[in-house]
C-alpha cells in the first residue's frame, strides 16, 4: 500500500512541475482569424502612412545627395528629384517611401563601404565604384533585396504579396487620368513635384 502511495506522489509531482504550453495556429478559414489578421495590417498600415505624413512635413530633415554636396534640409522630395533628375538614380517616387531619412542613411552606408547598390559587389576605391556604376547604369536598387522593402508603403498594403505583383498589376490597369500624354514610370518621381516644392 505504501508503495502505491509513493507512486501515485510522484506522479502528481510530476504533473506539476511540467507545465503545458498551447500553440494556436492562425488561419484564414476561420472568420475570428481573418478579422484579427485583417485588424493587425490596417493598424500596421495607418501607423505606417501616420508616419509618413510626419515625415513629410518634418523640418529637421537634413541629408546630403548620396552622389554629390548638394544638401536638402526639410525637402525630402527635393533630394529624391534631384538624384533621379542629376544623376538618374531612381529610389521610387517619394509618395511611396517611409522612413526616408533612416532608408537614404543606409544607401549612403552601403556607398561609404563601396557597394553597389544595384549589383551590391564590393569594390577597391571610390572611383572604381563610380565607373562601375556609370558603365553598367546602375542607378537603382536591387529590386531582389527584401531589405529595402520596409522603405516602400505600398509593402503594406497587401503583406505577402510581393511589390512587384503589385507592380504588374498597376501597370496592366489603363492609364485615363494622364491628360498630357506624358509617360512617367510609375517608380519614377514625377517633375511636377520636384518644380512645386522648389517655388
């Protein structure tokens, strides 16, 4: 009887010290699921285009061209028109961009240890980076680096879908409210946003 009486102890100790963890798996099938994903990625979204919105009026913007001395202090839009105007370097239209400061700061890194931003090889001297850059035109990003995507609001729009599906379907949409006949490529920063802010 005794012996019984220690095993069953045992057992009961053995129950408490091990404690049970429960996973729950989200998934779309089910309506409470889809909601709360739903809810999750419109907050992340407005608090994404919040920022956005603080970042264009932001006075304390203060960053120089990542290819020449030209300084922008409170014009972001300023500094991305010139870079694509001056030095055909495209980043995206500066509507669609969030975090611009902290994203032009890790272009300049990237710059400052000698990588291409497109290619992203490494290279001896400054120069050397530069002639690559001009001969192979690579003056844009890598679009196959997942790391610039958190610079991108239309990213959040719809997660999991990657922007160049997004890309693709903006480009098969007809075009009606291009009066002027212009084609502007949707990455590209429009003039008419560069000549505003600089009157």
């Amino acid at each position: 009887m005794a012996l019984k009486e220690i095993a069953v102890q045992k057992e009961q100790k053995a129950k408490v010290q091990t404690k049970q963890t429960t996973y729950y798996m989200l998934s779309d099938v089910l309506p409470e699921d889809a909601t709360l994903r739903l809810h999750i990625r419109q907050q992340k979204l407005e608090e994404v285009l919040a920022k956005q919105q603080a970042e264009r009026s932001d006075p304390s913007f203060d960053k120089k061209c990542l290819f020449c001395n030209a300084s922008f202090k409170g014009d972001r839009n300023g500094l991305i028109a010139h870079m694509f105007q001056v030095h055909k370097f495209n980043i995206g239209r500066p509507d669609n961009l969030v975090d611009v400061s902290e994203f032009i700061g890790l272009l300049h890194n990237r710059l400052d240890h000698l990588q291409c931003l497109y290619c992203e090889k490494t290279y001896k001297s400054s120069a050397v980076l530069k002639q690559h850059m001009r001969k192979k035109k690579h003056f844009k990003l890598n679009p196959k680096n997942s790391s610039y995507d958190r610079f991108y609001a239309s990213n959040y729009l719809e997660p999991g879908k990657h922007w160049q599906d997004i890309q693709k379907e903006i480009d098969a949409e007809p075009d009606d409210d291009d009066d002027d006949g212009a084609v502007v490529p949707p990455s590209v920063p429009s003039s008419s946003s560069s000549s505003s802010s600089s009157s």
